[in-house]
C-alpha cells in the first residue's frame, strides 16, 4: 500500500484491458525466463528458498497467512501484534522508515519489533515505506537508500534469520521509469549479502507494486539468480490491476510455474483504482500453496480508510474487510499454520491461570494506574491484555508485558470498568480475571486549554496543518484526548504527536508518550497531513478529555 500521506491514484494503465483479453485468452507467451538454478547453500540458517518454495530451518514449507500493521505511524500500537495473533495469522508485514519520509525507526525499535513478533509467535516480515513510489511519489528514496537503512539496523536482525524477512522496499517504482527496477533490485540484494545479511530478503514490484507492465515478472529469473544465497521471494501487491480470476490466476500460476517463490504481500477487497478479486485472489492463493498478507490492520487514512480490518485498533471490532480476510472462506483462520520453529515443542495449548483482580490508583481527570498479580503458566507468561468491560462486552485498552499499567485518555467524571487477561508463548490466553470499576475525576483546572489551529500548506486535494495544545491551567495535563470535528469534509491521513481516529467529520487524537503530560503554561505541537475538497474551513470547537478549550 502506498504512504497514508498525499500520493496520485494508482492508475490503471489504459492498455491493461487489452493484456487482460490476452489472458483470458492465453495467448500471452509463457514466460521468457525457464526455472532459475537453485543453489541454495547446504543447511541454511533461518528461513531459504528450495525448488520455488519457502521452506523454514525445519524443512517445512512455510505459507504466509497474515496482514500489514502501519506500525511506523502507530508506534503506540505495537500490542497489536498481539490481536493479530489472536486472530489466527501466523506472519506480520511491519512498516518502517528509513526516515527519509517518516520518523525514522532505529535499532531499539526495530529490536523490539521483532522481540514483540517473537513474543507473539509471528513471522516478521520488516518493510521500509520510504520507496513507495519512486520516480513518481515526491519524496520517494531509492533501493540503494533503503539498503542503506538495513546495514544500519543490522545488528537489530543478526540471528534472527528463523524469524524475520527483509523486504527490501515497499512498491519501489510507480508508473514512471520503473525499467530500472531490476538493476536496482539486484543491487539492493548484492549490497545486502556483502554486508553479511543471511536473511530470505522479499522484493516487491514496480508500478506500486502491482506490475501492470510485468517487469517483475519478465525478469524475477535473473534477480533470483543475481542472490549469492539464492533465498529471494518475490511480492506482488493486488489491488485494481487484479480485478478479475483470470489476471489473479494467470500471474500467480506463472511464477509457480517456473518454480519462483511468490508471496501476495499486499491486497484488499476494494481500492480506488479498482475492484480487487479478493475472492480469487484467496483461493487462488490457497490452492497454489502462496502465501498472503492483506493490507491492513488498521488506521488507514487518506480515502481508503475501507481497507481497515478493525475499527481504532479494537479487536473487537472487525469491520467487514476484516471479517472476510480472517474468518471468511480460504482465510486466515481456516488456513494458517503456526511456524515450525515456534511450535516444534509439541504445541502447547494450556493457558495461564486468571491474573488477579486489578486495584485501581492514582486516578485523575484523564488516567489511571491498574495494577494487578501476576498469572502463572508451565512455560512463561509473556504479556497481558487490558479490556474494558460494557456490560457483557469489552473492548481493548492496552497490551503490556508488566503487571501494572497506567491508563491515559480516560474521560474526567466517567465510570470505568476493567478487567486483564494473560498470554504465553504459545499465545494462549488466560481467563479473564476479575473487574475493577474506577470513576474519573471531574476536568477542574486541569482541564483549562487553548487551542491553536491553522494552515501551513495546501496543495490540490490536501493539506498540512498544525495544532498547539496549550495548557491554561494551574496543574500539569497527564494524559489527553483532544476532539474536533470538520466542516469541510477533509480527513486526517497522517498525524505526528498523537495517534488519530477518524469517524466522519469527527476526529479524536489520543497523545503519544511524549506529548502526553503538558506542564502548567506549557504546550505541546502536534502536525498533521490531511485530504480536502474545495474549501478547507478550519474547525470552530475543540474538547480536551472532555471539556471545551478555547480556540486561538
């Protein structure tokens, strides 16, 4: 999926109708390329490549059944990795960025990224966002920058070859100039193996990764052979290019066929360039034996908030996409299988006993501290769960690996309840223990705000904005929710300081760890990318958990 800031439409290229005729009419060629050598080094670490296969240290043949998380824009968000195995996906595609485009992730954070993915019995699969679209998309760096982000996260990876793969770029050419993929693919991969990487590296296509002009396809042979290790899959990302089973099926038969390693690394079930077959494109994948990753878990902005596979990252809260990918026919739930190297205990199916009730403590106008004991389990608790409890429903609050959490965000003078669940290592989850009810404090001073909004750029169809949140009170703000609603129809697609929600015209922002506590006098900044239509009025009203600031 291209960034979730302002890019073109992924067009459909006029003659794709032509090519699709062809197909269905196989009177394409089959492909100029014959099945590549295979020359895998004898007993590999990690995860390699053998007769077009996947195949982990085992020797299992390891499918993909999984989904994207967006996580270098919802770094708050990790305990998603968390739901997501819950869910029954066996691999995770993360997003990060070289900084170039986004704040950059460093080793700790890609460290914990693949600890989290370990922790919850997942494949990481690492991609860097800040290619998407080169030679089209301004902004956009090339694979040889992105190479140069691995070599310096390295030693984040080093042997983690059993659990991770690199995927060197995300959609690293749009429409413009997309010949030069395969030099620069080859490069990237031989600049990574002198490095020392012994990792399977995942290479996704041109055209924003849906190779309407089949560059991957037409020359995937020589890229696979220009890898010393020879342990390079290949992705291609269905959206509207793939639009009927006849293309789906064509493309994925083809690279079976001369024994290539595909992966649909990226796919939905609608986008505005076009209608995706994800029908086709997930019995198709099954019954090839493909791996998938549908695009995503949640957050989207910018137009395609429809690719959500649940609401706010709430688990609870599927949305129809997210419905068909995990429980529907060929889905997630009724196809994954877990890694070998995770379950090659035995597979162990006993949960952990209940946690102990939470207490509650230092409860303010905003947040919270639960604490609770600890649960018990034959090989280690790894993380608990944190729900809040509406009647005989519930609903996420946070995920955390310690036995006290602090709640921020919370509404002044609301009525709380909470409960914990526990997991272990093999991701089974817990009783859920018993419940605490807690009741916020009301706004009073802490509460006293003022909120500076304006403009800092337009262009046509989007915008830059920026937001100073300044506390006008006589005690520090520790913790907040700010809300807003536009009158012009315009949505947030990226937003830094905060992590943005968006139903409609309202909008809720939730602060980041390091904006969250706002001195007496003091302020924080918060900026923002955003669509529009043809007025761009700024919003009137502003809450702060849940009291009026004043607009400035």
């Amino acid at each position: 999926m291209r960034s979730r800031t302002r890019t073109p439409a992924r067009p459909r290229p006029p003659h794709v109708a032509a090519l699709a005729a062809a197909l269905l009419g196989l009177l394409l060629p089959l492909f100029a390329f014959g099945p590549p050598a295979q020359a895998a080094p004898a007993a590999p670490a990690g995860f390699r490549v053998e007769n077009g296969r996947l195949l982990e240290r085992s020797g299992n043949d390891f499918v993909m059944r999984g989904v994207n998380h967006a996580h270098t824009w919802y770094p708050n968000q990790i305990g998603a990795l968390a739901h997501i195995k819950a869910k029954g996906a066996n691999t995770v595609r993360v997003v990060l960025s070289s900084g170039d485009r986004w704040t950059r992730n460093d080793t700790a954070d890609v460290a914990n990224v693949v600890a989290q993915c370990k922790r919850n019995r997942l494949i990481c699969v690492l991609e860097v966002h800040d290619t998407t679209g080169y030679g089209e998309q301004s902004g956009a760096v090339t694979l040889a920058r992105a190479a140069d982000y691995w070599i310096g996260v390295r030693s984040a990876l080093t042997g983690q070859e059993d659990h991770v793969i690199v995927n060197l770029g995300n959609e690293p050419y749009g429409n413009n100039d997309y010949a030069g993929w395969t030099a620069d693919t080859k490069a990237a991969i031989q600049r990574l193996r002198t490095a020392g990487f012994d990792h399977t590296l995942m290479v996704d296509a041109p055209n924003w990764g849906q190779d309407w002009a089949f560059t991957m396809r037409d020359n995937a042979a020589s890229v696979f052979a220009a890898d010393p290790d020879a342990n390079t899959v290949f992705s291609i990302h269905m959206y509207g290019v793939f639009d009927t089973a006849a293309e789906v099926s064509d493309y994925l038969n083809r690279f079976v066929a001369a024994k290539l390693p595909l992966v649909v690394g990226e796919f939905g079930h609608d986008h505005s360039d076009g209608n995706p077959d994800e029908d086709a494109i997930l019995a198709t994948a099954q019954r090839l034996g493909i791996g998938y990753l549908g695009w995503s878990w949640s957050g989207n902005g910018g137009g395609v908030e429809y690719l959500d596979m649940v609401t706010g990252f709430d688990p609870n809260q599927l949305t129809g996409w997210g419905q068909r990918l995990f429980n529907g026919a060929n889905g997630i739930a009724a196809t994954a299988k877990e890694a070998a190297i995770y379950s090659a205990s035995g597979g162990d199916t006993t949960p952990p006993t209940a946690p102990g009730t939470p207490t509650a403590s230092g409860v303010t106008s905003s947040s919270a501290t639960l604490t609770w004991a600890a649960a018990t389990d034959a090989t280690g608790v790894t993380g608990y769960d944190v729900v809040r409890v509406n009647g005989t429903g519930e609903s996420g609050a946070t995920t955390t690996a310690d036995t006290s959490t602090t709640l921020t965000g919370l509404t002044p003078a609301t009525s709380y309840t909470f409960a914990v669940y526990a997991r272990d290592a093999a991701g089974n989850r817990s009783p859920r223990s018993g419940t605490v009810t807690l009741t916020t404090a009301s706004g009073g001073s802490t509460a006293a705000c003022a909120v500076g909004y304006r403009v800092t750029g337009e262009w046509s169809g989007g915008f830059q904005g920026e937001l100073v949140l300044r506390n006008t009170g006589t005690s520090a703000i520790d913790g907040w929710t700010l809300r807003w609603t536009f009158a012009g129809g315009q949505r947030v697609s990226h937003l830094w300081g905060g992590t943005a929600t968006q139903a409609g015209a309202d909008v809720t922002v939730t602060a980041a760890s390091y904006t969250a506590n706002i001195p007496a006098a003091g302020s924080v900044t918060l900026g923002f990318t955003a669509t529009r239509g043809s007025t761009n009025p700024a919003p009137t009203a502003f809450t702060l958990n849940g009291v009026s600031c004043t607009a400035s």
